[in-house]
C-alpha cells in the first residue's frame, strides 16, 4: 500500500484570481515511486484546524518535463482548497501520495492518433498533461480540445495552452466555450448541450478518425458527451472520463437506503495490508468498511470518500459486501473482486478485505 511522504513545495503561484498552483520538490530517493502517467492525480493531506484533511488532484504537469505540479481551484466552503489558496507557500510541507489513477492510454510512439477532449473549468488540470504528453511523444499525433469556462478571465493555463498551439499548430486545435462572455459563434456561448455536441460531431469532429476522448468535469457533463458521442458513432471504450465530484441522484439514494437497511451489524473484518492483518468488529455507528476502520485505529488510505477517487479500492477475500456508489471501479475491476472501502456495506458475518493491490 502507498504511504504518505513528507514533501516541500517548491513554488505556489496563482494561475487565476480563484486557482493556485503548487510545485513539488520531490527528493531524488523518491522519484522512481513518484514517477506517474498522465492523468493521474496526487492525494494531499494536511492537518487543518486540527482535522484530517486529504484530497485527490490531477498532476498538470507531464511526465517527460521531469516536474510534479497540481491546480487547486477554490471552492467556497472547500477546506483543503481555502487552505491551498490562502495560507500554504512556497517551504511548506505537504503530506502526499505516490500518484495513482487511471485516467490514461498507453502512449505509441509509433502511431498518428487523432485525440479529442472536453473540459470544464479545473478539470483542464488532468487534460493539459495528457495533451502535453501525447503530443510530444507521438510526433504525429493531434489533438482537439472542446474547453469551457465562465469568462476569459477565469479560463486555467490559457497563456500555457495558447503556447502550446503555437509548438504544435498544425497538430493542435483548441475551442473556447463561455457561459458569462459572448463569443462571435453562438456554438461557443454556453454549455454543451445535445444540439452543440451534434454539431460539432458534424462540422469539427471526425468520428470514424477519432482514437480516443478524454472529458473531465462535472458528472452530467460527462455523461452528456458519453452518450451523444456515442450516439455519433464513436466506440465507448474509446470514451474516457474522470469526475472530479459527484452528486447522489434521489435513484441512487433510494437504493443506498435499502443496502445500508441490509447491512449486517457487528461483521468480523479483517483487514490485510503489507502481509499484516488488522481485526475489529463493525460498530454500528458506521455503515462502510473505511469508516469503521478508521474509527478501530486501523491507517489505510482514502481521499475522496466520495466513491470517485479509488484511492481506498481493495480486494474482497472473504465474505461479501455492497457498493452504495461506484464512479471509479469499471466492471472488470468489480468482477476481480474490487471494492471501494470508502463505499462497501458488509452484508456477511465476516469479511476479509486485503488493501495490498
């Protein structure tokens, strides 16, 4: 299992009024197990106001530029983000996580792939170093970005964008999407809807050329572009998302009612991680595997709790358990076995749950 490490932040800069981003001084014993694929995030935690914090963001940054940068965006309300925005510097030290995720293709040196990708707000950060990546690495290879934002102001990296137009400007097309500015084409005022996304499938985007998408941003968005891409005629699997939130529909909280209603009160759990074993009894109080882990002293890693991050996946041994959501784990991931902690309900007198994959 991936531990946290002490690192210091190398430089904190503010991209937008809102949006900070931070560079990681990563020392040079750590660096093979810090080395990531782009689109993967970091997990940061932080002791604020005495608590417990730790979130998941996207690396910004490429791989082949040998540098460990995340945005954070502030969220009103959000600890972590306020904390980033407001009170962390450069010197500071951050507890972090080995980068993980999923969020990625295998880079061919070899092939011309066409690209495409959709984006809203911070959730260019995981697009940018994918973007960076394949670029620079497939030499003929391009890439259209659909990119929405409020106003101009407010669009992340625009100036690191733009020069990237300029490096790869014949292999590399970017479209700005505004909901608070007006732009000269109405296609480019607002947010994607069924009728814009059918445009562009029919004016920009090459469906039979395209090799794989990418989108990153809130879950409705995502699941918009999912189907009407698909819809075009554009193969699911190519279709690859990351969610950065999630809301509960009142379908999934319906069904997470009846699943926590068939939990089994008192569960022996057993824990294994790194070859060692942790037991408790499930306390009633809490309803998830992590949850009532933690609460037993038990350290194990988790992020979102969100069931987005999959931070806090494990295996499921012995025993059986239900998922309240599931945004992270795709269904061969399920048929192994995996779980999220975070979101398993034990529904056996006794689980057996190992967190070493």
């Amino acid at each position: 299992m991936s531990k946290f490490h002490s690192i210091k932040i190398a430089d904190i800069y503010k991209e937008t009024k809102d949006c900070s981003v931070l560079s990681f001084e990563i020392p040079q014993e750590l660096k093979q197990e810090f080395q990531y694929k782009p689109g993967q995030h970091l997990t940061l935690k932080a002791v604020i106001d005495g608590e417990d914090v730790r979130r998941s963001y996207s690396l910004c940054s490429s791989p082949i530029e040998n540098k460990w940068k995340v945005a954070v965006k502030k969220i009103n309300g959000g600890l972590f983000s306020t904390y980033v925005n407001e009170t962390l510097k450069s010197g500071d030290i951050l507890e972090i996580m080995p980068p993980s995720g999923k969020f990625n293709v295998e880079i061919d040196t070899q092939k011309a792939k066409n690209y495409i990708a959709f984006a809203a707000g911070s959730g260019i950060t995981p697009i940018l170093s994918i973007i960076k990546t394949h670029l620079k690495s497939e030499p003929n290879s391009t890439f259209k970005l659909f990119y929405l934002n409020r106003s101009v102001k407010s669009i992340i990296f625009k100036e690191e964008i733009e020069q990237l137009k300029n490096v790869y400007f014949n292999r590399f097309e970017i479209f700005h999407f505004l909901t608070k500015e007006h732009r000269a084409s109405e296609l480019f005022n607002g947010r994607f809807t069924k009728e814009k996304i059918q445009v562009l499938t029919e004016k920009i985007i090459d469906i039979p050329a395209t090799d794989d998408c990418f989108i990153c941003g809130p879950e409705d968005m995502i699941f918009l572009l999912r189907d009407e891409l698909t819809a075009a005629g554009l193969n699911q699997d190519k279709i690859h998302y990351e969610l950065f939130t999630s809301g509960i529909s009142e379908e999934d909280k319906k069904r997470i009612q009846r699943i926590v209603e068939n939990k089994v009160n008192g569960t022996d759990i057993t824990i294994i991680d790194g070859g060692k074993e942790f037991h408790f009894v499930m306390d009633e109080a809490y309803d998830n595997i992590l949850d009532g882990a933690l609460a037993a002293g038990a350290d194990l890693p988790f992020a979102c709790k969100g069931g987005v991050c999959s931070t806090c996946k494990c295996k499921v041994l012995e025993g059986e358990v239900e998922m309240k959501v599931n945004y992270a784990l795709d269904a061969h991931e399920v048929a192994k076995g995996l779980v999220l902690s975070c979101q398993a309900v034990p529904t056996t007198d006794k689980v057996v749950v190992d967190f070493g994959v």
